[in-house]
C-alpha cells in the first residue's frame, strides 16, 4: 500500500492541499514565538505542530512544494499524451 500515492516522500496529492500545510504551519510557528514566555508548554506543542505539518523541516516543506509542482505538470503531460493517442 502507498500512503504517498505516486507524490514523493514530502509531496502532497494537490498543491492547494500543500499550501494549506504550509499556511497552517506558519500560523503555529507564529502562535509559538509569541506565547514563548507566557506559555511555554503550548508554544512547545505549537511547534511540534507545525513540524508535524510541515512533514520535517521548512527545508523538507519546500521540497515537498517542488514534487508536487513537477507531479501536476507529469499529470498534465500525460494527460495531453492520452488525448493525441486517442485521435
């Protein structure tokens, strides 16, 4: 069974679905740079959160953004192939 379903180790099956992960980790990281000092527990979970969302580091989140761009464009191409095969 492949949980990636063809994406890569960091893709995600839509690139509205990886912005959304990238959008939400930010607003976690953000959460927990400003509740570091009042809320150190939560600004710790807030952290471990939006790793958990960005599947690793910001660095493996870009990676991630690539895979799924070169995903839909393979879709694409293949798609456009089946239809010149068909004709």
């Amino acid at each position: 069974m492949n949980v990636f379903r063809g994406t890569g180790m960091f893709g995600s099956t839509s690139l509205g679905a990886h912005l959304m992960r990238g959008a939400a980790a930010a607003a976690l990281l953000a959460c927990a740079i400003v509740q570091q000092t009042a809320h150190p527990w939560a600004s710790l979970s807030a952290g471990v959160a939006a790793l958990v969302a960005l599947r690793g580091c910001p660095m493996c989140w870009t990676v991630g953004l690539v895979e799924t761009l070169l995903q839909g464009r393979s879709d694409r191409t293949a798609e456009r192939a089946d239809r010149t095969w068909l004709h």
